[in-house]
C-alpha cells in the first residue's frame, strides 16, 4: 500500500477530487486529503483562482507543509493544478518522499531547489491543448523535468480540457481520467 498525501485544485476541495482519492483507497492506497482552502469550494475556476491569489501561493504551499508534518514520512505528494505547488515542494524538500503525481500542472523544478531529487519517481500528466497546462509553460516544464530526470514520466492526453479529472466539473472527460487512474494506480503500487 502507497500511503498519498493529496492536495485539491483552484476549485477546492470538490467531490470530483473526493472520488479520485476514492478510487486510490479502493485500489488499496491510503488518501490523505487536507483541505487547504478551509472549506471553500468554487464553482467557477476563476472565482477559485482569485481565492489563491488572495490567500497568497506561499500560504497555499505553507498549509500544504502543515498538512504533511502531522504524517510520516515516505508519503507520494499528488496534486491537481493549483495542488501541484504543495506537492511538488514536498517531493522537493521533504525527506523520504516515495514519489510524486502531477496532473494537470508542472512547474520547474527550480522552483524548489533546483534538480528533481534522485531516486524519486514522477508522472505528469495534462491535455495537449489545455490552455492552462501548454500556454502557461507547464508543459515546458514538464518536458524539462523528464529531460532532466531518468524517473520522470509525461503523459499527454488528446483534448485541450483542465482540470479533466475530477468528475464534478464541466470539465471532466471520462475516458482520459480512466487512462490517467489506472497509470496512477500503476505508479502507486510500483512504490509500495
């Protein structure tokens, strides 16, 4: 069993996001799920968006610290969108992390340190024609990072949806979430 450390998107913590850590839990992986809005759920992105800006992206990151220093450590960090940034710092800088999950959202590892720790593996995944994910250069990002880094992996899904995973928005597409869970799953029990 893979012990995950899951953090939501701009939207909050919806119950597309709830469903998604559902299927891990019954693929036999422990879902850990802090709510780094406190509550808050947006039904428009940029509502949502606009709550982060506010909070501050270092607030964000900082309860996702929090989150991670009430559980033990060899976790595998997954985020969704705005849930990469804590998730991709704990993979970083955090001790003993088992691996890390990025869906929908890559930033430089620079932004962290400098190069992806060794011996930690990381999947990426996102729309080749999401907006969000090619014009705002996580793609790029991405692509570095599996340049960079003999444990990384990117998967790019037809479409150009964000947020394509979680199953209580517009913006949901069945049959890439159903790629995008079972590599997931893939990844999570090679890490057990």
């Amino acid at each position: 069993m893979a012990e995950v450390l899951l953090f939501h998107h701009a939207h909050g913590l919806t119950s597309g996001v709830r469903a998604f850590a559902g299927a891990l839990e019954a693929a036999g992986h422990r879902v850990h799920l802090p709510d780094l809005y406190e509550g808050r759920v947006f039904e428009d992105l940029q509502d949502g968006v606009g709550h982060a800006m506010e909070v501050g992206f270092e607030t964000i990151i900082e309860r996702g610290r929090a989150a991670a220093e009430q559980l033990p450590a060899g976790l595998v960090h997954l985020g969704f969108s705005l849930g990469v940034l804590p998730a991709q710092a704990l993979a970083q800088t955090r001790a003993g992390a088992r691996g890390a999950l990025l869906l929908h959202s890559c930033v430089p590892a620079s932004e962290f340190g400098g190069a992806w720790p060794q011996g930690v593996p990381v999947q990426i995944h996102g729309m080749d024609a999401d907006e969000f994910f090619v014009a705002d250069g996580d793609l790029d990002a991405a692509r570095a990072l599996v340049a960079s880094t003999p444990d990384a992996e990117l998967f790019l899904y037809p479409g150009d949806r964000h947020l394509f995973a979680d199953s209580s928005l517009p913006s949901y597409d069945e049959k890439a979430t159903a790629l995008l869970t079972e590599r997931v799953i893939g990844f999570l029990d090679g890490v057990r």
